[in-house]
C-alpha cells in the first residue's frame, strides 16, 4: 500500500527494506546490481526479518540492526549453551522427582541423552510462545480435575521454561534469540514510527509474528511506507474469503488475518506498479486459487473456468500451459529425472532452474546426480554436520568405543579416508584388511581391543595370513590403543566427568587417528571440518558443569548436534539451486520443479505437542497446528504461479506405495473434470531417459537366465562330504561355486552369536571330553562338562549371549547327558570322537567323513552319533534320504573307511539333541529303518548321482525346492546373488 510521492534514484540509498530472510535480501542485492549494467550504485538498506516459520531464520539480522542492538546491549544465549542449560536443568528435575517419589509410584532419573532430548523440545516450545507472545502462567488453570493429578506433574516440568530459565537469563545476562528478536522488532517499530522522509518497505513477509505484524502495521501507516504481499490471492470470491478465519490450513488464512490486523481489506490491496499479469498469468493465477480454495465451497468448481464465472475452458487449458506433472515409479527415478531436468536448463543461455522440496533426501539425491555431470548445484538447507566426511568420522570414533570395538564399527572407522594412525594411507587400509580377514572374519565374540590383540596371538592355521602381516597388523592394534587412550580411560571408569573433558578426549582420538604420516591433521579442514571445530568449542566452553557418565556422552553429542548442517563457501552453479518453501517464496527462476509431492511430505505431517493438547493451545492463544499446513499451501500456491513449472513425485518410496499430494490431487481432480489430463504430461519422456542412464545400450544385453553350467568333467568335483552330498542334492549350482570356481564366502563380519556358532561350541564341548574319557567315565560327569564348558566359553569373549543363553542351555543339557551318558556307555568298549573316513566308490568318487561320535560295542558292532543343537532331520526325510548324513556314514563304517575301526556292522544311527531347553537335551533314532537297510539305499543312490553328474551335459543347476510337506525346506544359499536368482525368480517357478 504505496503512499507518498514517488522516490527518486537519489533517495534509494536512503531507503530501507525488510524482507523475511537473509537469502531474499542478498538476491534482491544482486536484483539492484543486476539492473545498475554494472555501474556503480548506492543500494538501498536491505535488512533481513527473520521469520517464525523457518527453523534458522529465527533472529534478527542483528548485524543489519547495529544500532538497536547497540541500544539493547543484551546478546542472545547461544543455542549449543541453550540446549546444555536446559539439559542440565532437566536432568536436575528429574533426579528432583525421583528422590521424592514414594509408595508405589516410582521415578526413575531420566539420562542425560533423554535429558538432551528433550531439552530441543523444551527450546522449540519456548520459541514458540515467545514467538507468538504468549504468557504461559495460565497453565495450572487449563486442565479439568480430574486429569490435575498428571497435569500437575507437567505443570511441575514446565516450571523450567516459567521460572527458572527467565531467571538464569537474568542471572547471566543475556536473552533468548526469540526474546532478543522481538525486542530489537520493537525498537525497530518505535524507530520508524515518527516517521521518515525516506521510503520504507516491507516486502514478503506474511506477518505471523505479532512483532513482525506490528512493524508491518507501523510502516503500512507511513507516508512513505509500503507492504508488499507475497501471493494475495485476488481470484478468490467474497464468500469464500470470509471462511479463511474457520481454515486455517487454506494458503490465504494467514495474508486475511494479516490484513485484518493492517486495518485492511483485499479492495485496499493494489498491483505494484509494471507488474500487472498477462492474460497467461492470470489464468495460472486463477488456476492456483481454485485448486487450494477451501473445501466447504469446493461445488463451485465447476464454475471456475465456464463463461458464467467471466472464463471458459480454453483459459485453464492456457493456464496448463507450461505446467507438467512426472510421476516417476520410484524416489531413485524422480532423482535422476529432475537431475536431467535442471541439466537441461543450462543447455539455454541465462535460463535458471530450481529445485523446491522439503525432502531433504530428494535434494541430497538431486545434488549427486548432478555432481555426476560436473556440476555443484547450491542446497540452501547445507549438508547436515554428521553426513560430512569430518562429521561421520567423529561419529564413527565414539561408535568404536561405545560398542567397545565390535568388528563391524571397527572396521568402518579403519576404512574412513580420514583414518591414518602416522601411517601412509594404502598402508592404513592394507593392515585394515589383514586384521579383517584374520580376526573379524572368524569366529569372534572378543570386546576391546585387548581381545583384538589376543585373537591376533591365535590365528588358525588355515587363515592365510603371513607372519609380517600379523605382525604389522599387531603393531596396527597397538597404535589403535594408544590413540584410543583418552577416550577409553574415562569411558572405563565408573565416575561421571564434565562434558568438556570428553569432548577433548574425543578431539584427541579423532585427531590421533587422524594424523597423517607428515603429522599433519586434516580433520579440521574444509568447510565441515571449520564448522565442527565452531561446535565443539562452544561444547568445550559450555560443557565445563556439565557431568554425565562417559556412557552417556555419544548420545547426548549427536543430540547437541542435531540440526546443525555445513554450508559450502565454493562457488557453485550460478543457474542451478535447490530451495526450502520460504526462500522459493521470493524468487522465480525460469524453471520451477516442486519436487516430492506425497502426502506426508509436502505437506508434512502435523506431530502432536509433546506439552500441550490442541485445546490447552487454544485456550493460551497458541496458533493450531494446521497452520504450518496453510503457510506450505502458501509457498506451494506461490511456486504454482511461475511461467514454467514441473510438478514431481514418486509412486514408491523404499518399495511402499505412496499417497499423492493433497494439493496434487485437488489440481488433478480439478484439470481431470475439465478433461484436460494429457495437457499435464511433460512434453519429453524424463522417465524413459533416466532410465537410460542405468541401461546398457550395446544390442547384446538380455536378461540374466536361470543359470546352468556344465563345466568338463575334469573340473567337476571327485570327492565330497556327507553333509556336501547333502547340498549337492538340494542344489547343484553350490557344488558347483564352492568345489569348482572354488568361491568360499567370507563369515559375517562382526556376526551376533548365532546357532551355528552355537552347535560349534557345544560340539567342540563334547569333543573334548570324549577325547578325555574314551572308556571310563569321571565319578561326577555334569562338574567335568560344565569345567570343560566353562573353559570353551571363554575362549569366545564376553558377549552378552554367552552369560544369558548360552551357559544356562549348556548347564541344563550336562545334567541331561550327565543323567543319560552311562547307559550309552554301558555296553561299549571305546567311544571316538570326531572321526575321520573316507570310502572310495567303484566309480572312482572319493566319499569323506568326520562323525561327531561314533561307540564301538563289545561286540564289535557301532553306534554312529550325531549332535544337533537345532531340530535333528524328521526320521522320513532320512528315509527318504533327503538328509542323507547318517546313512552314508553308516555306508563308511560297513566299508571300513573310519580310521582305526575298519569294517563293522552299524546297529544304531542316534542324534543326540543339545538343546538346553526343558530337560536340556534328548536323543532320537535316526529312522525307524535298520542303519543296514538306509546305508545300502543310500551308496545305490549316491552311485546313480555321481554317474548323473558324470554326464558332461549335466548342468549344476540352481533348484528351488518347496516346502513339500515338511519343515526344514531348502532355502537358497549363500550363492543366491551369484547366481543372480532375483532377476529370473518368479513366483511359483518350480524346482
């Protein structure tokens, strides 16, 4: 509302601007530069507001305000100090209440990360009612009695934000950054209010800060004032308008009670002068209005763009034009279909080009597709501190010790670029490898690093690992050690130190780690690295009264650093930008992509207060939650408005479906009622060409098939296991990677105890004391077992599962085989563990064994034993000989390939269960077929197998088998990738 007369060039530098962010200001410097044709020009003073509804934007530009802030003489408290403050004064509480809980009610004191937790929250509802300026002293009279008893308890926490945070702000003397806002927003109003010669504009701002609405307010009554609406709808018709106060989600709620508290109405409002629409904006314009207007009065749609309504229907087909909708088939598609949109824009001289989402993911997915073509595109938002390479190689140092040096943290941090030890990096990565393969690799369930260095002393002879790589890779430990020290000495001991000191215990092991073979250390370098250093000093200077367990420490750390994100200084692409809502609400490039349009993230959802209920809100006078909804209803209808726009969004995120925007489907309903959908389709196929990018284009590709080779038969395998036999059945394709392309997978890497490692323990177990007691048993066999056990378990380190399952399972199964062994023993001559054979077949196959147990009996005759730890086989699959285990060892020991036994009659096939369950174990015949019969159907069959495979075109197939019946189905093994079993699986294929 321009009043006055018209300023002159001359009075521009003696004209004052306010725009909501620090951005818009600097572009609209660059707008004044640009127009000058690069001669010299005094610019008009252009200050940045601040605005409520941006997370970083909520202080003054006190820098801009040098002489109110010089006038105040009160600086804001820092926000890293703020957090830290409130945690300690949470944790205070805490402790507070549970020393004064009593009867059954029982408190227990929150940790210092939930502490810090909720600390942000606290802050973020302290801005929020200094924002809106509400007093929250009304707070014991909001809920009804019956809920008194909980809510006086919330009452009680919320004290913190009442009484004691004013008053340790008085007591250190600074103010709040919301607080300080508002009081530099008042000067700045009582300043301007007397008046100024000069012209004063306010421009963007949708005043829903009342001390941004009262400075608006203040210059809307000036002379030679102005404000500036962004996005006044004037299509909207009279009666809907007046309903905006019942919606406050519609775009437009917050520009009518803005207006309301000018004292104004729409009529008032006129164009800026020069910027008066074409017949082309307006339709868009129209088009805008209709697609968000509220939804009671959503049945005059079909008015909108008929003759009746002063349109018709040619004018939204113009209004379409220039507007494009991609649906991209998943969120790795719309990436790389807005990166080869934003591309192509540069292929025009001077045009630009966008990005605006609130999918952080999508704007980080957007800039690598586009550093993939060389180009650094400008991220407003900055890359969060943690995602930095400085900023993951701090995290992954306290992961390392937090977990106390598990394999799999461990190994990240020896292979972060930042990871050096003194050492050249090939070195670094080279002993990184050596202590994987000879450690992590096997089986290890050590913690520290102690256990490193012990497991390195007792590498198994089969690891190939040379005696200099155990050593360099020793010596490597070492150095991890002393590096780790300081850390590692506070977080050891019981005592609660102040954060400072673990912070420098943290920047020590970083920077330890860190120095290069010049000792160099560049951890600190770049932009992340100098933002880090800003975070952790002021941790260092704020965390000095700060005590927590060393514990304590990782969690509360990633806390404190939440939020906080690294923008780049280098130069980035002058054309290309990726924008939050309000920085786009200023700007229009030539392209405008709003990208990840789903229901859930544009708009996203409205989280509940974690303090207060919607009426406890209302009745405060704090805005409702749908608020924010209308303010991205804004900025999208505003976005909505540019000459080219392209709408995106993805059908799948993470393989879920997803849910269309609601202003997306509104616009779609709207355009589809008009029988108009096609004249949303981009008029180039994005899809088909980002696609393009993952295809090979060469005319031989075709999809990978079922694989099924048939290698010469001097490659094909002359000797296997029983339990090989057993795979070779159920899937050939194994045999085939493991005995002929010789491929061995490598064991987890830092795998949780499992049942494999398990059944390893308790048959090593059992070895060792059949090895011990091969004829006479001890006077007292459970004390024997568990002493054997005892001293197997520590082999294995110190992990949880050993204490909680393990060892219990194993004590329960020793009494039961304590209680049952002597009857087993009773007409035995010798009992043989672990026993190696092998039978030769006419054919020249060479069959291998080694049977867990096998008792010679004073009549010559065996018993062969097998120890199970899971489910033993169903007795008809043993019959059947789908396991064939036990009846080809039976076939060993007939043919006397067990050494030292030679050939004997088998009478018992017996699993012998160690559970640990219930009795703590059972014993179980193999089948209720003589081992006789089974060991003679089981070489006939092996015979028929290896004479199939005998075949040159025999492949080794893959096989998927189904359940058929019984439990234990084949499953597809570590091969399955291989063999690339995904790309030709479909549902229902056959074995």
């Amino acid at each position: 509302m321009p009043g006055g007369a018209e300023p002159s060039l001359l009075d521009l530098p003696r004209t004052t601007i306010y725009l909501p962010t620090r951005r818009a200001a600097r572009t609209l410097r660059e707008a004044f530069l640009e127009q000058s044709g690069g001669e010299a020009l005094l610019l008009p003073k252009i200050l940045a507001l601040g605005h409520a509804d941006e997370d970083e934007a909520l202080v003054l530009d006190g820098e801009r305000f040098a002489e109110a802030d010089a006038t105040l003489g009160i600086p804001a408290i820092e926000p890293t100090a703020r957090l830290i403050a409130l945690t300690r004064m949470i944790l205070a509480w805490s402790r507070g209440l549970a020393a004064g809980s009593s009867g059954d009610e029982v408190h227990l004191p929150m940790t210092p990360a939930q502490a810090a937790s909720l600390a942000g929250d606290l802050a973020a509802l302290m801005d929020s009612t200094e924002s809106e300026e509400v007093d929250l002293t009304a707070l014991e009279t909001l809920v009804p009695d019956e809920l008194a008893a909980h809510w006086g308890e919330t009452v009680d926490f919320l004290t913190i934000v009442t009484e004691q945070w004013p008053a340790y702000l008085d007591e250190i003397g600074l103010a709040s950054p919301v607080g300080r806002r508002n009081l530099l927003m008042a000067q700045e109003t009582a300043r301007i209010t007397a008046g100024s010669p000069y012209p004063v504009i306010a421009a963007g701002s949708t005043g829903t800060v009342p001390a941004t609405a009262r400075l608006l307010e203040t210059i809307a009554h000036l002379p030679n004032g102005a404000v500036v609406l962004p996005g006044l709808d004037l299509f909207l018709d009279s009666e809907s308008w007046e309903t905006l106060h019942r919606h406050p989600e519609h775009p437009q709620a917050g520009m009518a009670e803005l207006l309301k508290k000018l004292g104004a109405t729409r009529d008032d409002v006129g164009l800026v002068p020069g910027s008066d629409p074409g017949p082309a904006a307006q339709a868009r314009l129209r088009l805008a209005s209709e697609t968000l207007r509220p939804a009671e009065t959503t049945e005059r749609w079909p008015e909108a763009f008929t003759d009746e309504a002063g349109g018709s229907t040619s004018d939204l087909a113009e209004a379409l034009e220039g507007l494009s909708l991609v649906a991209a088939p998943t969120a790795h598609d719309e990436a790389e279909v807005i990166a080869l949109i934003l591309r192509g824009c540069i292929e025009a001289p001077g045009k630009t080009a966008a990005l605006v989402t609130p999918d952080r993911e999508l704007a980080r997915r957007v800039a690598a597709r586009l550093r993939d073509y060389g180009l650094d595109i400008d991220d407003s938002a900055g890359t969060p501190v943690r995602r930095t390479l400085p900023g993951a190689f701090l995290d992954l140092v306290l992961a390392a010790v937090e977990s106390d040096f598990a394999p799999p943290d461990l190994m990240a941090l020896l292979k972060h670029p930042l990871t050096r030890l003194s050492r050249p990096a090939g070195d670094i990565r080279r002993l990184g490898r050596v202590l994987e393969r000879a450690v992590f690799r096997e089986t290890y369930l050590g913690r520290g690093l102690i256990s490193v260095a012990k497991a390195l002393t007792r590498i198994d002879a089969r690891v190939p690992v040379s005696k200099p790589e155990r050593s360099a890779a020793a010596a490597l430990v070492e150095a991890l050690e002393a590096a780790f020290a300081p850390l590692v000495d506070l977080f050891e001991g019981g005592a609660p130190h102040d954060a400072a000191s673990l912070v420098r215990a943290h920047t020590a092991a970083a920077e330890a780690l860190a120095r290069d073979e010049t000792g160099a250390i560049p951890l600190w370098g770049g932009d992340a690295g100098e933002a880090l250093t800003v975070l952790l000093s002021r941790l260092i200077e704020e965390g000095g009264g700060f005590e927590m367990p060393a514990r304590s420490y990782p969690a509360v750390y990633r806390t404190l650093l939440a939020g906080h994100a690294v923008r780049p200084t280098r130069p980035a692409h002058p054309r290309l930008f990726i924008w939050g809502q309000l920085e786009a609400r200023l700007q229009q490039p030539d392209l405008m992509v709003l990208g990840g349009l789903n229901e859930g993230t544009w708009p996203k959802p409205q989280e509940s207060d974690p303090w207060l209920s919607r009426p406890m809100r209302e009745k405060l006078g704090l805005s409702s939650p749908e608020r924010r909804i209308g303010l991205a209803a804004h900025d999208f209808a505003q976005a909505l408005g540019a000459t080219s726009v392209v709408l995106s969004r993805a059908l799948k995120v993470e393989g879920v479906p997803t849910v269309p925007s609601r202003w997306l489907q509104r616009l779609q309903a709207l355009v589809d009622a008009a029988k108009l959908s096609k004249a949303l389709a981009p008029r180039e196929d994005w899809i088909a060409w980002a696609r393009d990018r993952d295809t090979i284009d060469d005319g031989a590709f075709k999809p990978a098939e079922r694989p099924r080779p048939c290698p010469p038969i001097a490659a094909r395998p002359r000797s296997l296991s029983v339990t090989q036999i057993e795979r070779w059945i159920a899937n050939p394709y194994e045999i085939y990677a493991r005995h002929i392309l010789k491929l061995v997978p490598l064991s987890p890497l830092g795998a949780e105890p499992d049942n494999a490692m398990r059944g390893s323990a308790f048959h090593a177990i059992l070895r060792k004391f059949t090895e011990a007691y091969p004829e006479a048993l001890p006077k007292d066999i459970e004390a024997v077992l568990n002493e054997i056990g005892d001293a197997t378990f520590a082999t294995l380190g110190d992990n949880p599962s050993l204490h909680a399952f393990w060892r219990p399972g194993f004590r329960r199964f020793a009494a039961w085989f304590a209680a049952t062994e002597p009857a087993r023993r009773a007409d035995i001559v010798q009992s043989f563990a672990e026993v190696t054979g092998v039978l030769e077949l006419p054919s020249g196959f060479r069959l291998t064994a080694r049977a867990d147990r096998i008792d010679a009996a004073e009549d010559g005759t065996l018993v062969i034993y097998d120890y199970k730890t899971g489910p033993p086989p169903n007795q008809s699959h043993v019959k059947e000989l789908y396991r064939p285990q036990l009846p080809l060892e039976a076939a060993i020991a007939q043919g006397g390939g067990f050494e030292g036994l030679g050939a004997r009659a088998v009478t018992g096939l017996e699993y012998i269960r160690a559970s640990g369950r219930g009795d703590g174990g059972e014993q179980h015949a193999a089948s209720k077929e003589t081992p006789a019969v089974l060991a003679k159907c089981a070489l006939e069959q092996l015979e028929a197998l290896v004479a199939y495979f005998d075949d040159p075109k025999t492949p080794y197939e893959v096989k998927r088998r189904a359940s058929a019946g019984f439990t234990d189905a084949y499953r597809f093994d570590d091969y399955a990738q291989l063999a690339r079993v995904p790309e030709w699986l479909t549902e229902g294929e056959g074995s």
